[in-house]
C-alpha cells in the first residue's frame, strides 16, 4: 500500500532559507539513505549543493520577475509512503519516487528526492523548491493537485505490484445544496465571532454590551459558569459558550477589559446602523456564483469526490478538469447544476503534454462547458 501526503505539522511548505536548509540535512541524512546512495534530484548538479542551488534559483527570480513577499514560500515537502507487505527493495521505492514526481512536476522543477532505510517500512522525502529554474514561476499547490499527485502514485506504485487503496467511485446526489446547508448550520459561529468583534468596539460597558448585543439578535447569557452566546432567529438551536469559539480575545474577562478601554461612546440605535451599514459593504464584495447545466456527456468520469469533464484549451487542446463535489447537484435527468464562482482556480491537465500542469479561473472553465452544452449560465443575484 502506498500512500504519499504533505506533512501536517508544517502542511508541506518551508518559509525560509533556515528551514529549507534543515529539512534538506535531515532528508538527506547518510544514515537514513545508506550514505547518501538513495538520493536523487532533478537540475540540481550536486545534491550537497541543493539548498545553495535552489535559492540561487530564488535569488535569479527575485531579481528578474518576482518580488519577496511576506510568508513567502521556498519550498515544499512530500512525503510518499510504502507498506512492508509490499515487499519493494529501496532501489524499487526510490525509482518509485522519482518516476512519481517527474510526471506530477514535469522536467523543469528542481527538487531532491531521498528514500529513508531505517523504518519498517520505506519512504521517500521530496523536496521542491517553490521556484522554476526555467521560468521562475511560483510553484502552486492545490487540494485537486494533490489527489492528481496520489492518483500519479497510485498508476505507478501498482506497477511494481504494489497494493494501493481503493479510492470510492460513490455517485453524487445534492452535493451543492447539502454544502449550502452546512454552511448556513455553521455560518452562526464566523457570526457571532463577527457580532463580538464589532461589539467589543462600539461598547463602553459590559452591560451597554448585551444591551445592544440583543438589537443585533445576539443573546448573551452570563448567569452560569460559561458565558454563551445564541443567535436569535438563525438556524442556530444550542447555545455556544465563549470558550468552544476558540479564541481568548472572546472571553468573558477578556471582553470586559478590552470595553473598559473604550473612549468613544455609541447609542443603540447608531450601533445598529452601523452593523447594517458594514452587512450591506460586505455582501457588494461577496463574488455571485455561476450557475451552469452540464449535460451527461460532457463529464468524464463522477466520484463521491469530484465531477471530471474534459473541456477545450487553446490551439484545439483538450485537457481534464475537476469540480469539487461542493460545487456539483445531480438532476433525476442525469443533467448535472455546477456552481461556480469566476475567480475559482482549476487545475487541468494538458492531455498532449502530461507534464504540463496549468491554472483555469473559474469563468474560463464556464465558457468552455457553456459553449460545449450550448446551455446559458446564469448568475445569482
């Protein structure tokens, strides 16, 4: 069985040239890869070089096209996986690795790659730089590029005879809808997290807090040990107490110190224009969906995941998309109602060229599918 992911602790991305350096010691560790003998890269001419390389690659693209940002990513890591059942040699595991990453990354990204001996079971560390050598580009890095990633292993790991994991081929049914009503069963928490915030702001006392915490339909119980909050006519049914929020600042305690330190004094009636007037800005900035009919011969493949469809690129290319289950309800028709927005991203394949991975916004992807099914989107209010 073979299973490949990014680390949780660090969720597979290095933020700097110090962190970058010690993942790349320790992937490479001589006692873990047998001296150094299960260790690979691609355009990188010396593996005890590979950091000094890949921010030299960094270094060129700062200079040439990209500016530092803050929080800026160096790097990303992979690990993949193999089970002792499987029987694999490390030459096998690290042939593996290397033939995984070199169709997930195509031939111009610049990464290591060592296979680990010292556990039960074999792994591999992969170690990308965030920047192309050749076009010095930022590496993206999505939830669909990672299941495109494991389905890779998967292909190539049951070459080498390898049991791989049963992925569930269960049919959609209201994807969509039954997304929208957990978000509005759970919305009431980013809510009252909002409500206290502005609170917080616009009270002089803790009593002038409930007090106009009830005109925004938030109630606020103090009696008992916990102080909770409920949202009066929302989908709501049990109260939340200050501490499953997750957050100090909406301590009790917290709350009162932080409403004593007000200088400014506001009215009941002006704090709820105020809070409708900053709904009423919010709501102008949220992006409108797109909703589109797909036929059932556009898509390719349904899982309990995704909706796979093939669509048009440029120069009479086609190349595979997927829409998150999210964004997908199944008519009784077997027509399909896809909901997107047009700053979603899509990563796709180049079916003529496998290596190359691309991004299609969200309209793109619309106009494609629109001008297959010669069906008209519409777009929410």
């Amino acid at each position: 069985m073979t299973v490949i992911k990014m680390p949780k602790q660090s969720n597979g991305t290095v933020h700097s040239s110090k962190d970058l350096n010690q993942l790349i010691d320790y992937v490479m560790n001589p006692e873990k890869t047998n001296d150094f003998e299960y260790v690979s890269a691609q355009n990188i001419l010396d593996i005890h070089s590979a950091c000094d390389e890949m921010l030299a690659t960094r270094t060129m693209a700062n200079a040439l096209k990209n500016k530092p940002r803050k929080n800026e990513r160096f790097g990303y890591h992979f690990v993949q996986s193999f089970s002792p059942d499987d029987h694999l040699t490390p030459e096998q595991a690290h042939e593996i690795g290397c033939k995984t990453m070199k169709e997930y990354l195509g031939s111009s990204a610049e990464f290591i790659i060592a296979t680990h001996t010292d556990k039960d079971h074999l792994h591999n560390h992969i170690v990308l730089n965030a920047t192309d050598p050749l076009t010095l580009n930022k590496f993206q890095q999505s939830k669909n590029d990672l299941e495109r990633l494991k389905e890779i292993s998967d292909k190539i790991s049951k070459e080498y005879g390898c049991k791989i994991i049963d992925r569930p081929e269960q049919k959609l049914g209201n994807s969509h809808k039954n997304y929208l009503v957990y978000l509005a069963k759970n919305s009431y928490r980013k809510e009252i997290k909002n409500k206290l915030e502005f609170l917080m702001n616009h009270s002089h006392t803790w009593e002038d807090f409930k007090e106009k915490a009830r005109a925004l339909n938030l109630k606020v119980d103090d009696t008992k040990k916990y102080t909770t909050y409920l949202l009066e006519g929302s989908e709501q049914t049990k109260k939340i107490r200050d501490r499953s929020l997750k957050n100090d600042k909406f301590l009790k305690e917290n709350l009162k110190e932080r409403i004593e330190r007000n200088t400014i004094g506001y009215s009941v009636e002006e704090v709820v224009k105020l809070w409708k007037d900053k709904e009423s800005i919010q709501e102008k900035g949220q992006e409108k969906e797109i909703e589109l009919l797909l036929e059932h011969w556009q898509v390719t493949k349904e899982t309990e995941k995704d909706l796979v469809v093939t669509i048009d690129t440029a120069l009479d290319k086609e190349a595979t998309i997927k829409i998150p289950a999210r964004c997908v309800d199944k008519l009784e028709n077997g027509q399909y109602k896809i909901f997107i927005k047009k700053g979603d991203r899509f990563s796709y394949i180049d079916k003529r060229s496998p290596a190359n991975h691309k991004i299609m916004v969200g309209a793109t992807v619309a106009k494609n599918l629109q001008r297959q099914s010669g069906n008209i989107p519409l777009y929410s209010d």
